[in-house]
C-alpha cells in the first residue's frame, strides 16, 4: 500500500468506529498486538480493543475519536488520537458523572498487509467522577 493509502485507511477506520460500527474492528485491526502474538489462551488485539470501543461506546454514546498530526515513516504510522464524549453510561462500576471528556493519546499503527497492529501510549484515564 502507498503511504497516502495507508493514511486514508486509517482514517476510514476511525470513520466506521466514529457512526458506531464496532464490526469494522474486524476488517482493520490485526488478531496480533504491536510488540505481541497472544498466545492460544490470551485475548486477541480485535477482541482487547472490540471490548474497549464497546464499553467506551456504552459509557460515551457521543463517543468521537480524531486522528492528528500522523505522519508516515519506516513502516510505521503515528501521531495522536482524541478521543472525547459525555460520560452518560457507567464504566467499569463508576456511575455516568454527565461530564464531557477527552483523552489525548499517542498512537503508532504498523501496517500488516490491509490491517493494523496498535500501540497506544501514555494513555490515563480521566476522572469520572467530578
């Protein structure tokens, strides 16, 4: 894939997750981590990163997930995601709070053939609770 393809994919990617369409984790994401191979008992990428955008999607209906500042380089694509939303679902046992947030994450995705494998870095969870 040319570096513009690989781009416009990703961006698709987000696209499909941003009008709720969880299934496209399937189509877009490799079954391997980005430094991992589960092994035969552990989680897969596409089942680890499908019941995370799920629970997010519960908590934060308005869930809206933006790529920033990618830039393509040595067979890697990384830059920034924000992903923001009204808290108005609970989240892992913390009651919704009503309040807007966001999250700023260093991303990295290593292209594997039409798939990504993705890195997510210096990722804090923000306080629900205020």
């Amino acid at each position: 894939m040319s570096d513009q393809a690989i781009l416009g994919r990703a961006q698709q990617f987000v696209d499909e997750l941003n009008r709720g369409e969880l299934e496209s984790i399937q189509r877009f994401l490799t079954p391997e981590f980005f430094a991992h191979t589960p092994q035969k008992d552990e989680p897969t990428q596409i089942e680890v990163y499908g019941d995370l955008l799920n629970d997010l999607r519960m908590a934060f209906p308005d869930l809206l997930i933006e790529l920033s500042e990618l830039r393509y380089d040595a067979d890697l694509l990384s830059g920034h995601v924000v992903i923001k939303g009204t808290n108005n679902g609970p989240l892992w046992g913390v009651p919704a709070s009503g309040n807007s947030v966001e999250w700023n994450v260093e991303i990295a995705l290593r292209p594997v053939q039409d798939r990504f494998a993705i890195s997510l870095e210096n990722v804090s969870i923000p306080d629900l609770m205020n």
